[in-house]
C-alpha cells in the first residue's frame, strides 16, 4: 500500500487526516506513532518530518507534514478532492480561512482545556487558568455558532476540509467536563458530522 499516515489515532491531528482520506475514499496503512508509541525523534523520521511531530503522510515518494497542508495535497490529487477543496479561488479562500483559524484562533484555548483536563492531575490544575481558557474558547465558539447561522457549512453549503479540524474541536468542546452556553446553529452542525463515515470512524471516541 503506497499510502502511509504515522501517528496515533487519538491525536487530533492525525484524526484530521485520517477523515479526510475516509471521505476520499482512501486505503492507507496507519503507522502508530507519537505519544505512548514515541518515535519523534527517531533519525529515520526525523528525516521524513524535521520537527519530529506527527501526522506525516507518505503517498509513494512523496512525503508531506502538516495536518492542513496534507488534506489540500490529497485532495488535490485525488479526483474526489474537488468537492473538499474546491478551485475555485474565492470558494478556496473561504475554506482555507477557517482552516487557517482553527490552527491560530481556535485551537489554543482548546488545547489548554485539554492539557489542564486530561493530561495534569487534579490537584495540580490551574483553575483560574483554565476558567480563563474555557470563556475565551465560549466566545469563539460564538463565532463559529453565527457562521454556522448563515450556511449549513463553514465554507458554504456543502462539507467541505473546512469543517474537519474545527469539528473534531467542536465534539471535543461537548465532551469536556464543563459547563457551556447553547449554541444551536454549532449543535446542529456537529449532529450533522456526526453522520459522517470518517467522523464516526476516527472522531467519535473518547478524549485523551
């Protein structure tokens, strides 16, 4: 099979990767690696990925890192990507804006819930950190809540890579220990991904 993905499978962005192929209608071989497995700096990686981290894509001879850049690779060279990442330049823009957002906005206020949650012990939680986090996440979600209001989508009225990252966050957001404000227009989106073959395969689990 000449289609590798390393990387864990609880990671979120590996999970990015592994949706998208699923909604390709990919085959791959998926290489546990990172976290519990190690590996990161392992020379032989190293040399496939120079920060050590994962996911990391190789489709023949062709190596590629980076979560986001990975799903516009595949899709751009697969005949099925054009209805997940679409030519057109402004349609592509609209796309590659929440993409983008979800990296540098979104992700991280979601990523301190996570660490602060999961992965400290209780009595060694910053709470006054994390209340701080978790109101800064609220009002993103906000955000994503009034798109959602306008389009069934983020990029528009069809799924498209932009719902991806943010919606493997939005299922993480209502699984967290905590109290939230309802956002119907972002509940009913992620009712929708729910659906989702690549979603209940790789997403739906739980949070670590």
């Amino acid at each position: 099979m000449s289609l590798k993905i390393w990387g864990r499978a609880n990671s979120l962005n590996v999970q990015k990767v592994l949706w998208c192929s699923t909604e390709l209608g990919l085959e791959f071989e998926r290489i546990d690696w990172a976290g519990e497995f190690g590996g990161n700096d392992d020379p032989a990686y190293r040399a496939l990925h120079p920060h050590g981290k994962v996911p990391t894509l190789q489709d023949g001879d062709v190596t590629v890192w980076e979560s986001n850049t990975i799903q516009r690779y595949l899709c751009s060279t697969r005949a099925a990507g054009a209805a997940l990442y679409p030519a057109d330049p402004a349609a592509r823009a609209a796309v590659e804006s929440w993409m983008d957002w979800q990296l540098a906005g979104l992700n991280p206020s979601m990523v301190a819930l996570l660490l602060g949650y999961y992965r400290t012990p209780e009595e060694k939680r910053n709470h006054a950190a994390l209340a701080a986090s978790q109101a800064q996440a609220q009002d993103l979600w906000r955000i994503v809540d009034d798109q959602l209001s306008k389009r069934p989508f983020l990029g528009g009225t069809s799924f498209t890579i932009a719902d991806i990252g943010t919606g493997i966050q939005a299922y993480r957001w209502y699984e967290y220990p905590i109290e939230r404000r309802p956002l119907p227009h972002l509940e009913r989106w992620l009712h929708s991904l729910r659906e989702r073959r690549g979603f209940q395969r790789y997403v739906d689990g739980p949070v670590s």
